[in-house]
C-alpha cells in the first residue's frame, strides 16, 4: 500500500500544469534595483543597468533605482523602504554577496525576510558552476519574501547578473511561466 502524501491546492495546480507557457496573461511586475557598492556611480553601475534593462524588456516596470554603499543599515534602510512600498512588488539587489569584510548584503537583508527562499541560492550557485566553476561557492546570493515582496540578492558582476536574471528571476516573475511562478502567488503573500 502506498502512503497518502497531502498535496495543497496551490501544489496540485502547479503540478497538475503542462510546462509550457500558459494562455494566461503577462502581468507586469513594479520592481526595484538596488546597487550595492561603494564605487560605483550611475554612469559606471553597469549590473544595475544591466538588471533595469533585461526588467524592462521582459515588460516589467522600474519602480526605482538606487544606488548605495557596502554598508548594512543604508542597505537595509532603502530596501525597508521598498518592502513598505506597496507600489513595489520586487526587489533585486546587486553587489554585497561576496565574503571580504565590506560584503553586508546577506545580512541586512535576511533580518528582514518573513520566509527566505533557499532554493534560489542553491540553483543560482549550481548555475553559475558551469560558468565560474568553484569559484561560485564566494556567492552567497539569497532570496526571500518580505511584507509580501520578493527580494533577490544577486552578485556585484553584471555576468552573475545576467545569470541570475535569464536563468531564475525572469521565469518566476512571469505569470505566465509553468508549471510554477511565484506572481500566481502574490495575492496570497499577506495571508495570516
């Protein structure tokens, strides 16, 4: 006799979906950048450009750009800011993630997440392995939910960018991507 697994509807319907791109419609997403860095300027933050353009073709929104020094509170500061946005819906970071004294992303971020999501992480390493090899392990690149936004911690390289964005963030931010998106949940984020 096979044993009963309890399956929530919302998992039964994306497993139960074929995994292809669905009839429903693309839902644009408001979504923030943030460049964490303590040289970079707008004429030189080619990853936060970089993101704001992949966001913008993908049809999504730029609900904000910024950029901000390798320092936890400023960090914190703008991204609590974000998440008590309601006219923001995404956050993506970039820079911070590495391990050498200044690299705070990870911890002005995850204090603020009400559930973070590990599987970002891991397959965003696992990805970047068969472009950086070992190297991937300095990544500490993390996502999670906050008040209801998403926020993704990507590396300060506009190639670890892309990366993240092609291989991870644009197939989730797109309703329309099977058999699981995470914008078929956000009306269900806030849920208590």
């Amino acid at each position: 006799m096979q044993d009963q697994v309890y399956v929530s509807p919302a998992t039964e319907r994306c497993l139960s979906s074929p995994n292809t791109m669905a009839t429903t419609a693309f839902i644009p997403v408001p979504i923030a950048v943030l460049t964490v860095s303590d040289s970079r300027t707008e004429a030189t933050d080619k990853s936060g450009q970089l993101l704001v353009e992949h966001l913008q073709t993908a049809g999504h929104t730029l609900a904000e750009k910024m950029i901000v020094p390798d320092d936890i509170y400023q960090i914190r500061a703008v991204v609590s800011r974000w998440i008590a946005d309601a006219g923001v819906q995404a956050i993506i970071t970039t820079g911070g993630t590495g391990v050498t004294g200044r690299d705070g992303t990870p911890e002005a971020i995850a204090p603020l997440l009400d559930k973070e999501l590990p599987g970002f992480g891991e397959i965003f390493r696992m990805v970047s392995y068969q472009e950086i090899k070992t190297s991937t392990v300095q990544s500490r690149a993390l996502a999670g939910v906050a008040n209801g936004t998403y926020i993704f911690c990507l590396p300060g390289s506009s190639g670890a960018c892309r990366t993240g964005w092609d291989a991870l963030i644009n197939d989730q931010l797109d309703a329309r991507h099977r058999p699981c998106n995470l914008v078929e949940l956000m009306p269900r984020l806030l849920e208590r």
